[in-house]
C-alpha cells in the first residue's frame, strides 16, 4: 500500500520484496539510514539492483565529486525533482560549490569555463533532445576533457534522469520529511 506521501510505498528492511534485501542492508550498513528514492525502488528488486549497480560504477569513474553534484543539480532542476533538489543543493555545498555555484549548475552553466562547457554538453541533450554541435563537444575537449568523463558524464546524468523520474512518478518525498511517520508506524 502507497504511503500517505507516495505513491509508492517507501520500504524498509522489515517490508521489502526478498530479492530488495541484500541491498538495502548494504546501504543500511553504509548509510545508517534508508533515502526515500532507495525504498521505493526496493519495491522491485531489479529495479533497485540496476540503479545500485550502476551508481556503484560510476562511483570508480574519473569524474569529481563537484562535478557530479553539477550534473545532478542540473538533471534535478531540468526535470523539477524537489528530492534531487533538496539532497544535491546539500551536498554540492558540502563537496565545496559556492551558493551562486549551485543555482548556475542548475541552470546547465557554471563559472568556471571547463565546468560549463560539460554543463552545456548534457544540457543540450537533455533540452533539446538532440545530438550536441560538433563545436561544443571540440571545445569540451579542448578545455581538457577526455572521451571517456564526456562518457561518464552521459552516464552520470542518465542515472539521475532515473532517480528524477521515479521521485516524480512516485512523488516520493524528500528525505527526512517521512521520518516521524516511519517512527509512529514502527511503535
């Protein structure tokens, strides 16, 4: 059954399908505490073994951690994902990006050129859907980007395009907001 505030139902541990379970104890394990997005998609265990799978990847790619918030910050943003929002405002913050950092980020800009540049390449193919201009994909590797963080950067942006999606279908809601109705529900 959906929670109050989801479609989905949120599950935890004690309620999620058994094939959800070996990874949502890993992330327990990691993180002490459940994101919302990770137990909605515990509500099918492939679903949830993809995205972790492919998270887990990317996180032994080239690209920073700054970077990746920019590109999270601008998928959150493009696709109006106030859960992406809330979490990657916070954590760009933490990962050292400025306040005016953030909100150009989210607009698929930065202000710093090599930074942009990338920015611009992934939001080319999210607004317009197309294929960028040959010159903007010259310029990224001219600013010192390689072939394969440009792929990086495809696949980052892709697996926040999912997280988007389904915080959006689901209206799942952002992290911490469900907090003290999991507490009553487990008393």
């Amino acid at each position: 059954m959906p929670n109050a505030m989801s479609r989905f139902t949120i599950h935890d541990d004690l309620s999620a399908p058994e094939g959800s379970l070996p990874v949502l104890k890993g992330a327990l394990h990691s993180a002490g505490q459940l994101p919302n997005l990770v137990g909605v998609l515990a509500g099918s265990p492939a679903a949830l073994r993809g995205y972790a799978r492919f998270r887990n990847e990317l996180r032994h790619g080239r690209l920073a951690t700054p970077t990746k918030e920019r590109l999270s910050l601008a998928v959150a943003e493009h696709f109006r994902s106030t859960p992406g929002l809330k979490m990657h405002s916070r954590t760009a913050r933490v990962a050292g990006l400025g306040i005016d950092e953030v909100q150009l980020a989210r607009e698929f800009h930065s202000a710093d050129e090599k930074q942009d540049v990338l920015l611009r390449y992934i939001g080319h193919l999210l607004q317009r859907r197309s294929q960028p201009p040959a010159a903007l994909q010259e310029e990224a590797l001219e600013l010192g980007w390689t072939e394969e963080e440009l792929l990086e950067a495809i696949a980052y942006a892709s697996v926040e395009v999912f997280s988007a999606l389904v915080n959006i279908a689901g209206d799942v809601p952002v992290d911490g907001s469900m907090e003290e109705s999991r507490q009553l529900r487990a008393a």
